[in-house]
C-alpha cells in the first residue's frame, strides 16, 4: 500500500492542517516515526488523508521550541512555497501553525538527502546518477534566480547537499527555504544586504565580507556541492589537517598542481571521461571563484552539465562499442592520418593547443571589440549583405584577434538553447579548425566568436585570386587537413556538416587550411534547409533531409 500511496500526485494546492490532522498522521508524534532531524527540528514519515479521501505519504516537519531558527523562517518558507512550483524543487503540501506549534508538510523523498547518501548510507552513486543529481539541483536553482513563479528571483542562501533531496528515481529536489531571500532579477549582480547566515563551508567568502548577498551566492555554495559529488568528501571535515579540512581550499590546491585525479572518489575514478571530467571540473573551479562577477550563472551550469552528460554517455557507448570491435578494426580507420592526429582531443601529444576555454562575452565587449560593429571590420564576403554577418575583433583584455558572428534574423529564440549548441562545439579542439572560443545572449542578440584566420577562405584563393592560384602541393594539403578536420568532428559526434564548402575552409597565420566551427552550430534541420548550400550535400539528403557521417565526402 505505501508504494500505492506514495505515488499518487500530490495536491497542486498548499492548505492549512489542524494540529488534530498531525497528531493522527504521526500517531502523537511518534520517534518511531522519525526519519531525520536539523536545524529545524525532527522530521516525520507519515500518512496524511486530504478531503477526497486520498493518502499521501508525506514529510512533516516540527520546529522544536529551542532552534536557532522560528517563525520569520517558518513564515519565509510558507510564503515562498505557496508559489513555487517546479519538478526539481520540494513541494510542500501545507502547514499548520496551531496552538504554539509550527509544523510543515512537504512530499516525502524515500532515497533521502545528498549529503547522506555521500557520507553515510555506505552506497555508491555511479558518475551517471552523480551528474544526473547535479543537473536535476542546477535546474532548480535556475528556476529561483529566473523568477519564473514570481515577480522577483529568489535567492535560496543554504544550498548544501543536505538541502538536496532525492525521490524515488534519484532526481534531485532543492528544499529548505527558511532564509531564502528575494531580490530583482534584471542583473545577475544585484544584491541585497542581509545578516550572514548559511553554513560554514558552503558561504560565498565575498558575501561573508561584505553583507552582500547576490544569486552567485548560491553559485558558490553549488560549486562546492559539484565538488562534494566528485570527491565524496564533506564541505568541512575538521578531523583533517588545516590544509584539507575545507575541501573547497584542498581541491582548488591539487588542481593547481596538476593532481586532479588524486580528488576523485575512487569508486568512480576509472568511470570518467577524460573530456566530462575536464568540463565538470572547470565549470565547479569557476563557481568557486573568490570575485562572485567571474562566476558563471546558473542557467550557463545547466548547459555545462548537460554537456558533461552528453559527453559522458559517448564515452560509454564508445566503450561498449570498442569491447566489441578488433584492435585492427579500429587501425585501419583513416590509416593515412592516424599519425597525425592522436590524442582524445583531437590534436597531436606533441603540439598541444594554446586555445582559451569557451566563455561567454557580453554584448559590450563584442561590441568594442569590433569598433561598434563598423563596416570597415566585416569579413563577410558578401559584407553587409550576407544573412549573418563576420566580423573581425580585437578583445581588449588580452589583444587577441577574433572572427565574430552577429546573426540578424537569430535561428535560436531560446537562449540556452543557442548556449547548449555554441557551449558543444566550443569544447571541440583541434589544429584543424577554426576553434569556437564562446558566444554572446543577450536580448534578441546571438553571436558566435571563433579563432580569426588571417588569410582568408579557400573559395577566394579559388576562384578570385586568379593571379596567385594555389600550387598542386597546398591543394593536397587541403585535402589532407579537411580529411582531418571530419574525422575529428565525425569522432566527436559531428557528423552533420551540409555546409562544408570553399567557403567555410580558412587559412590561418601559416597558411594552413582549417574548418571554420561556426556552421557546426547548423544541428537543426529548419535552419539547414534555409542557409546550407545542398549543391554539397550527398544525394540521400534531398529525399530524406538526414544525413550521415559519409555525407561529409560526397566528392
């Protein structure tokens, strides 16, 4: 019966109870019945009967008289939850505030906290569940700094793994709201001054300084819960030495020297993408990062995440698939380049990229960058008249040159969405293409910006410069270093290339041809049919608008 029961759908509506309703759901508040306790006070397993005769089980919270916390959290919590709703956020179910008690009813989650399951429930989370758990909490957030449900953003000011919650699949549910702040959402550094509150090991070191709280806060704190989930270690362990009680400070000291591996839970250590695991840690060293202006946001963690899953799950197919494939199978893929391009990112052991890591600019810094968008800077070439114009751009802060794309009529409404795609092909590196080096959203605004490549497109060398026509030897070396450029990005999942033309092959400060990545952003098929040039498509496209890995070499 309490399977039944407990996987009904709980009232959409928080009501009052009577404390008569409590009493008989916890049988007198029965220890029997208790299944864990906090700041708060005890929290009890029970079963709550609502007007239609329906059971639920539920979580019933009792504030014990002498907490730390009372009725301002208490009433925080109540007004809060009233109207916030979301999938990866508790739900509470009512309260009662009868006769000097201060009770709350949330939906019970069976598998308990995070923070239990990592310190002393004695199980172990695969990386899968891990990074699941940890874009489930990353939504929820994103879903009280937006403001979506309410006028303003919330700011939740306690994340911690204890406040994260999981149901009976493992999906994660951010609760206890008791010192949740409200605060505008028109700029991601408004702050609000409050008292400092939270937990030890989870506070923003800006905010514990100053007083001011902003939703980077938050960041900060689910920085530390990203590290929590790699290394199975608590935020604060004091019966270590000084220097590795906080793991915030130990895991920033071992990355710096280059001892990453040494962090990770050993249960999950030879799980981990090499690639996943380069993501998952950048994105946790960035929300930790003492400036709370250099963090990213939580919308930008929840495509980062998503992309460690992707990233992920490619790394274990190709697992399953490599257990079944030959060694000499897997030689004689591309034999004529396997020399040159070796390492799992593409690019030769001996020669490693000096690429920066995908970031997002804003709209500002492009603009400076390119004198305003000035017409003497465009690239494009058909200029002005191209549907989506280049621009060349310096960045200020490093004097780096760099190609920008403004769309004009933007494929990519939603912006995470345009984010998610941008974010993926920036984490491609390779000496065979133009490396995309981040993006800009802000407003209608969408923009790419990638590598600058100096000498200009093959298609000009081709076809405009008569006078100085490519000899046969560049002409081979095309050929070889695109060959390259697909099976990299063929290994990588990015096989859709309709609009592989003279065009979209460029020529850097050597005068070595790469691949522009700005069309590999082209994944939809709405956009493909509207920009790609289908005269370089392979014939199946036409009749099927799908393509293949092979369609990359239709001659």
């Amino acid at each position: 019966m309490e399977a039944e029961m407990s996987s009904l759908p709980y009232p959409e509506l928080c009501r009052q109870f009577s404390l008569d309703e409590i009493l008989l759901a916890t049988q007198n508040f029965d220890d029997a019945l208790v299944v864990g306790s906090g700041g708060f006070g005890k929290v009890y397993k029970a079963t709550i009967t609502v007007e239609n005769g329906a059971t639920f089980i539920v979580a019933i919270k009792r504030l014990d008289p002498g907490s730390s916390q009372g009725a301002p959290e208490f009433w925080a919590e109540v007004k809060m939850l009233q109207k916030l709703r979301h999938c990866n956020l508790v739900s509470l179910i009512g309260y009662c505030n009868d006769n000097s008690e201060m009770i709350l009813i949330y939906e019970f989650m069976p598998n308990g906290t995070l923070d239990g399951h990592l310190k002393e429930y004695g199980t172990s989370m695969s990386w899968v569940q891990r990074l699941n758990i940890s874009i489930g909490a990353a939504r929820g957030l994103h879903y009280l700094h937006t403001g979506t449900g309410t006028q303003h953003g919330v700011i939740h000011r306690d994340v911690k793994s204890s406040n994260i919650l999981l149901d009976k699949d493992y999906s994660a549910k951010i609760s206890d709201f008791g010192l949740c702040k409200i605060g505008p959402t028109n700029a991601p550094h408004t702050y609000v001054n409050t008292l400092i509150r939270g937990t030890f090991g989870y506070l923003d070191p800006e905010y514990f300084l100053t007083g001011r709280l902003t939703r980077k806060s938050d960041v900060f704190a689910f920085g530390v819960v990203l590290f929590e989930l790699l290394c199975r270690r608590p935020a604060l362990d004091n019966s270590l030495d000084d220097d590795e009680c906080s793991l915030v400070k130990w895991a920033h000291e071992c990355i710096e020297k280059g001892k990453l591996y040494e962090i990770i839970d050993v249960n999950i250590k030879s799980k981990i993408s090499r690639k996943c695991l380069k993501v998952f840690v950048e994105i946790a060293d960035r929300c930790l990062s003492s400036e709370s202006k250099k963090r990213p946001t939580m919308a930008e963690i929840v495509v980062t995440l998503e992309l460690c899953m992707t990233l992920q799950n490619k790394f274990n197919s190709r697992v399953k698939q490599d257990a079944g494939t030959t060694s000499i199978a897997r030689m004689i893929k591309w034999p004529f380049i396997s020399h040159e391009v070796t390492s799992e990112n593409g690019v030769r052991e001996d020669d490693k990229l000096k690429v920066p890591p995908f970031k997002v600019y804003t709209f500002d810094q492009l603009s400076s960058a390119t004198g305003g968008f000035s017409v003497g800077n465009i690239v494009s070439e058909d200029g002005q008249k191209a549907p989506n114009v280049v621009y060349k751009g310096k960045l200020e802060d490093d004097g780096r040159l760099i190609a920008i794309k403004r769309f004009n009529q933007s494929p990519w409404p939603d912006a995470l969405k345009f984010m998610d795609e941008a974010k993926a092909v920036g984490q491609l590196r390779s000496h065979r293409l133009a490396n995309m080096l981040g993006c800009c959203f802000e407003g209608k605004e969408r923009l790419l910006v990638a590598e600058f490549m100096p000498h200009e497109t093959l298609s000009k060398h081709l076809f405009h410069w008569k006078g100085k026509p490519l000899n046969w030897a560049m002409r081979l070396r095309v050929a070889l270093y695109l060959a390259q450029a697909l099976d990299y990005c063929s290994s990588e999942g990015w096989s859709l290339y309709h609009d592989l033309n003279a065009y979209t092959v460029l020529f850097d400060q050597d005068c070595n041809p790469r691949l522009s990545s700005f069309v590999l952003t082209k994944s939809r098929l709405v956009e493909m049919m509207e920009s790609a040039d289908l005269s370089f498509s392979p014939p199946e496209y036409y009749s099927t608008a799908t393509g293949v890995t092979t369609g990359n070499f239709p001659g």
